[in-house]
C-alpha cells in the first residue's frame, strides 16, 4: 500500500453513494400508504432514511394501520424491489473509476448496506465491481441500524483494519 495514504480501507454505502436507487425504497414505502388510501407524509423519505429495512416497515404498519407483519412487508418491499434492481438502475458518475483508484492504491473495500446481502451482490456483478470488493456486510447481520456503529465496525474487522484506518462514503449522517 502506498505509504502516503492515511487509510488502509474504504468503506462504501450502496444507495444513494454507489448506485442511484433511493427513490426506491421511497416508492415502496409510499405504496403503503397510497394502497391503504392514507395520505403520504411529506416528510416520508426523511424519516425512513436511516431506518432498518424492520424499522421503517413497522413505521410504515403503524401509521397506516395494515394487518401484516412487519417481516412480511419488508418480503413484499424486498420482491418487488428486485424487479428494479435487475434493471438499470445507475452508477452515481465517476464511482467505478473512484473505487478502482483506491483499490489500484491498495485500499481494501467494503460495501457496508441497509440493503440485503443478495441483492448488493447482484448490482455490484452486473455492474462488474464485484471483483473490487473485499467485502459485503449488511444491517440484517447486526442488531442495530447505521444510526449506530455496529454494521460499519463489522465492516472494518472483515477488513483486518482499525476503524480509524477506514474512511466511509455514506449518504446519511
């Protein structure tokens, strides 16, 4: 690794950051309220932006009133969401040419979602990045949400480096 580089890894958000979906997840969570004839809070998207995948199902279940479980939305979300993601959903510009630049640096990199396991493998395979990727860590395989810091220190372990030998391109705070 180049000896002027502070960071030994890089750790990359999927939505929003690698790929220019969050309107997605918006979408879906939006149809709840629209199938239900309830109006769509404004301030939707901002709320569930930071949400587990559980956490803005139950949100969605509790302003709405629906019957079903929050496990069997996120299924419903999950279903019709990889109908989008097997289209052409885009790369934000310049990020292939960013992340092969830090791994020409020798940088390891992690993709860290909220996204599920199976569905990030498959953008970053068809957008020929999967090679890239030292790693794949999701929030389904930590307790908490990327509010917290549970999912990217997993990360950095999967990384063998120190979470202060990361730097994290994320779209939410």
């Amino acid at each position: 690794m180049n000896d002027d580089i502070r960071f030994k890894a890089a750790i990359f958000d999927m939505d929003g950051t690698i790929i220019d979906s969050m309107g997605i997840w918006k979408d879906m969570a939006a149809a709840s309220f629209k199938e239900n004839d309830i109006p769509v809070p404004d301030d939707l998207e901002h709320k569930i932006f930071t949400m587990t995948f559980l956490e803005a199902a139950g949100f969605c279940i509790e302003l709405t009133g629906i019957r079903v479980s929050p496990e069997k939305l996120v299924e419903e979300w999950n279903n019709k969401a990889m109908g989008y993601y097997k289209t052409d959903i885009p790369l934000k510009p310049y990020t292939a040419e960013f992340i092969r630049y830090l791994k020409g640096l020798g940088m390891k990199i992690s993709l860290t979602t909220s996204n599920f396991y199976d569905i990030a493998v498959d953008v970053l395979r068809r957008k020929e990045l999967l090679d890239l990727f030292d790693s794949i860590t999701s929030t389904q395989e930590v307790t908490r949400s990327k509010r917290y810091p549970d999912v990217f220190l997993l990360s950095s372990e999967r990384l063998d480096a120190r979470p202060g030998e990361c730097i994290v391109f994320e779209d939410s705070y």
